[in-house]
C-alpha cells in the first residue's frame, strides 16, 4: 500500500526539518502546502535544494495545494484576482519542478 499526507499539520515547521520524521513514520508521497517559512514554493534555489532532500529520504511531491495566505482567484476586484492567480501559477511552476503532477485549487 502506498500510503501519502499533505504537509498541511506541519506548515508551523520549516518541511526540510521534518523528512527524517516523514521517512520514519514511512510516509512516501506527499501534497505540500506551500507557505512561507514552511515551504517556499517561489525561490527556485530553495526548491532545488529541497527536491534532493525528498529523494534523499524516498519521499515524492505528488501535490501541491493552492496557497492559502489571502489568495482567492474569484475576488472581483481585477488587481487582487489577478495577484492571485500569480501566486497559484508560482505554485504550478514549484510543484512542475519538483516532478508532481497535481495542484489542488478551490476557487472562492
């Protein structure tokens, strides 16, 4: 069985601190919330830094969920909106570097 969580209960941690206890507990697949201090889904160093750790320790980025921190891609108001898509395209851009295939978007 393969089994895989979101990184959702840990977005308080910086993830890279986190994959040893990732390995342990033998999860393999992961959706990964990106969110400042937790993930940093915009710094493309960072990102290809991280991706080593998660082969180092066996762990695939399958997912990644829309950033959460005030993005809403249905706003009326055309700037917010369309700053919010940015951020949701930032996320495609992380989550495509990372080999997964998945963006969770909950528009509204």
């Amino acid at each position: 069985m393969n089994f895989g969580i979101s990184t959702m209960p840990l977005e308080d941690y910086q993830l890279k601190s986190k994959l040893t206890l990732l390995k342990e507990a033998g999860i393999e697949y992961l959706e990964v919330k990106p969110k400042e201090g937790h993930f940093n889904y915009y710094d493309p160093k960072y990102l290809d830094e991280t991706s080593k750790e998660f082969k180092r320790n066996g762990i695939e980025v399958v997912s990644m969920h829309m950033p959460t921190h005030g993005v809403d891609i249905s706003l009326i108001e055309e700037y917010d909106r369309v700053w919010s898509i940015r951020e949701v395209e930032k996320t495609a851009l992380a989550l495509l570097r990372l080999g997964g295939e998945i963006l969770v978007v909950h528009p509204g």
